[in-house]
C-alpha cells in the first residue's frame, strides 16, 4: 500500500466514511442487562 497511494485513500475510505449498512443492523439495548452488568454510560430522554 505504501507504493500505491490511491490504495491506501481507498482502505482509509473504507474504513472511516459511514455507508448505510453501518446503521441498518442493529441490536437493541437490554436496559436490566445495561443495568447490571454493563459498561459505560446510559443517556435516557
């Protein structure tokens, strides 16, 4: 990749620009789970 520069833009588009698969899959949060046993911060408005 080093000698192929548009190569390398391509890999760091791939990996940094969203596409719309990033967002169509997703879980739902287990609120009592979260609760209990998870990590990090739950914001509820």
């Amino acid at each position: 990749m080093r000698e192929d520069p548009d190569a390398l833009l391509a890999a760091c588009e791939d990996t940094m620009i969203p596409s719309a698969e990033d967002f169509l899959y997703t879980q739902s949060i287990d609120l009592q789970n979260e609760r209990e046993v998870g990590s990090g911060l739950t914001v509820v408005t």
